[in-house]
C-alpha cells in the first residue's frame, strides 16, 4: 500500500497553522487546487462524520468524510467517499506539529489508499505533489501573505 507524504515547515504558530487547517470545510481559503467546498447535512466543519463535497480547480468533484479531529494531538484524518480518482480505501491525515527552536509550524500530510498498480505511481505523485505539497505552499502563503 503506498504512502504518499508532503511536509514543510511554515513561518506561523502552531496554534494559527491548526486553527487554519483544523476546519474541515475551509480547504478551498488556502488550497490553490479547491475551488469550492459545501458540507453535507448541515454538518459542521468541526464534526466528526461530516462529509465535505469539494470542487477541484479542473471541475472534478470529491466527497470526503471527517474520521478523526484530535485538538490535543492538531489532527485530523479524513476518508475519500467519492472522487474522479482510481482509489479504494483512500485514508489521509494532516498533523501540525511545534518546531521548537523557532516557533515555527511543522505539518505533515500523508494518505494510504489501494490502486491498480499500473496506476500506483502517477497517483502517488499526484497526491504527494499535486495535492499535498502544493497544498501545503498554499498554506504557507495564506498565513504569512
């Protein structure tokens, strides 16, 4: 099962990089690939079991639903319900993390999921690249302008 990763360092607290992330329906304020994204069901962004319907830049849609939101631990990990991509058993978790000697934010964004192997490595680049870590750059951008 492969693991694709993203991480980076971002010039703002913990605390503002949680509070930025850690609203499940707020991905399209940062994420340059999210043009939208409605909760279903009246949910909340902070509600474990909310289904967010998020839609890609390129028109695609992908309905996720929140598994975890852990404030102690700043993480949340989500399960993709429906998307235009070749997956099963797609499950991602986002973490921030103190880096302590600067007051800066560590985040870590990775997934597991199951795929034809003919496709495994373009969708790893795909999530690795072009949603985690361009995901991430946006982040950076947002918080610090």
């Amino acid at each position: 099962m492969p693991k694709p990763y993203a991480s980076a360092v971002i010039d703002a607290s913990t605390e503002d990089v949680w509070q930025a992330v850690r609203e499940f329906n707020g991905l399209p304020n940062w994420h340059p690939g999210i043009g939208a994204s409605e909760l279903e069901d009246s949910a909340r962004g902070s509600e474990v079991g909310a289904i967010r319907k998020l839609t890609l830049a390129d028109g695609g849609i992908v309905r996720e639903r929140l598994v975890t939101l852990d404030d102690t631990e700043r993480s949340y990990t989500y399960d993709i319900l429906d998307s235009p991509f070749p997956i099963r058993s797609y499950r991602a978790t986002m973490r921030v993390r103190p880096v302590t000697a600067t007051g800066q934010a560590f985040v870590e964004w990775w997934t597991h999921f199951e795929s034809e192997a003919a496709e495994e490595e373009r969708l790893v680049a795909t999530f690795a690249d072009g949603v985690f870590a361009a995901g991430l750059t946006g982040l950076g951008r947002y918080l610090t302008g």
